[in-house]
C-alpha cells in the first residue's frame, strides 16, 4: 500500500509540475526520486536499518512514539517501516546511496520531505498546506520531532514557545501588560496560538480557523456579535480597528488609549466636553475618557442608544 503511494505520489509530481522551480540537477535528490522509482525495498525492513543505526539513541526515540507502533495498521512502522518515510534502501548499506533526511539539514528540499508526510496524513485540516505561508519557507519537519514519545508542538504547554521562535514580533506582543491568557512554558493559560490559527494553513488571511477576523473573536466573545439596533462600524468592520489581538501595551488589547484612540476617526470640532488634559472634563472623568459616556461601544440595542451611550 505506501508502495502504492509514493508511485501515485511520484506520478503526481511530475504530472502536475510542481518540480519545475526545483534544481532536479541536485544529484542527491535526483538519486532518491530514481528509488522512490525503482521502488527496491529492503526484506528485513528495519531490522537492517538497525544493525548500523541501533546506538543512535536520535533514532531508536522513534519507538516511544505512535510512529513506530507495529500495533498500529497506520504507523509507518506497521508498512515499509523505516523506509516508509526514508525511502528504499536500495544500495544504502556502506552508504553507496542516500537516504531521505528530514528537519534544517535535510538533503531534499521543502516539498519533497512534505510530500513523504502528506502521503499518510491527507485530511481537511490539512488541505491548506500548499498553499499555506509556513510552507513556502519550512517543512513539517521544522516543528514537528517525529522520533519522540512526545512532539512537543502537540504539548499546549509548549506550542507557543515553539510557534514564537519563528514569530518574535508576536512574541514582545505577547509579553505586553494586556494580552490574551495564552499558555508558555513559564505561564499557565486557556489559549495557544491554534485557538485562533490553523498552522496548516486554511483560506482565509492569516491562516485563521474561521472565515474572519470577526468570527473568531466571536468564538469566545459572542457578546459583541450583535446584531445590534445600533451598530459601530469599526466593530462591524474588523476588531483590529481598535484591538491588537497579539497584545498591547493598552487595556484591553487597544492599539492606543482613548481618546486618541476615538480620534483617529472622531473629530473633536464641536463636543461638548472641554479638552482632553482638563481634570474636570468627560474625558478624563473616572479614568475611562470617551468611555465614561459611551459605554456599549460594541453596539446597542437601547431605543435612544444612536451614541452608545446606553
């Protein structure tokens, strides 16, 4: 059956061009797409892989792990074992002939280790992957470990420690006084970077889960949803309008405190409050500002809540 796939695999390579900004001149990756072809796998499957890589204690985690379950009619171990991912032996032994490696150094490129991945897992999460933005830079092997008992990008404990090393901008985010209750390695929380994101990709800007900015933040904050008599534009618009989803240095999430904030669209030619720094004015009133008066900025339902005052 992998026998099976890596050809249909093979065969949709070629077909379909995706090799064609690819150096095939690459004599390593030229070689391993000739196995792949001939297809001469070992009898002894991992039994002699072993005799040489057994002291490798890299290559024997893969046993603590579901990909190296014999039990398991779906774990690599269970088909062509090491050489379901690795590829046919061939004339390896005494290293007369390359192996497909996987990760940083790996000696293929992006897309051909994804296509070894992509041959088993083929589902809707992730359908998205080629045209995903972590796929034009990195493989499935840059975060995930597949010789261990414990992927670590699998752990929420570690997910956004890990997504961060890529992503620094998001991670001094973050780090910021207001920011969402996501969980690291030093702080407990309900959220990870996958609540809101699909890191195989999906359609939507951002690799987001849902089809919007809005839709998920209404995920947790169906509160705001509506839909309202009275509606604020910038709410219906996109949240981003106001809020850093990512964090800020402004509660809650504000890209800028209020009044500036409500100045970026509202003028303040001809409000009836004084300006902005008078001790005595609405603005500065309870430490709220625009807030003090208009407190369902979200929206309203209230008969006489056209200012979102009530």
């Amino acid at each position: 059956m992998r026998r099976l796939l890596f050809k249909l695999l093979l065969t949709a390579v070629f077909s379909t061009g995706c090799w064609s900004n690819v150096a095939l001149s690459n004599t390593t990756e030229q070689q391993l797409l000739d196995k792949f072809e001939v297809g001469k796998y070992s009898n002894k499957g991992a039994d002699t892989c072993l005799m040489c890589h057994k002291n490798n204690s890299k290559v024997m985690a893969l046993f603590d792990g579901v990909h190296g379950e014999m039990g398991n009619s779906e774990s690599p171990m269970a088909q062509l074992q090491c050489e379901s991912c690795h590829g046919p032996q061939g004339k390896h032994r005494g290293k007369n002939e390359p192996m497909i490696t996987f990760g940083a150094n790996s000696n293929v490129t992006n897309e051909l280790q994804d296509s070894v991945c992509l041959s088993c897992h083929q589902d809707s999460k992730r359908m998205g992957w080629h045209d995903a933005l972590h796929a034009e830079e990195q493989s499935c092997a840059s975060c995930h470990d597949i010789h261990t008992g414990q992927d670590k990008i699998m752990n929420p404990a570690f997910e956004v420690s890990i997504c961060t090393e890529c992503h620094t901008e998001q991670k001094l985010d973050i780090n910021k006084r207001s920011s969402h209750p996501l969980a690291t390695g030093t702080k407990v929380g309900s959220m990870t970077c996958s609540s809101c994101h699909s890191s195989h990709g999906s359609m939507t800007d951002a690799s987001l889960k849902q089809v919007s900015i809005n839709e998920t933040c209404y995920e947790c904050h169906a509160e705001k949803r509506g839909p309202f008599l009275w509606e604020h534009e910038p709410v219906v618009e996109d949240c981003t309008t106001c809020h850093n989803p990512h964090g800020s240095v402004n509660e809650p999430l504000l890209n800028s405190r209020a009044p500036l904030l409500c100045q970026d669209c509202h003028a303040s030619d001809g409000h009836a409050s004084r300006a902005y720094g008078d001790d005595n004015s609405a603005f500065s009133g309870g430490g709220q500002s625009c807030l003090n008066c208009h407190g369902s900025i979200h929206g309203s339902n209230h008969p006489l809540g056209n200012a979102f005052q009530r």
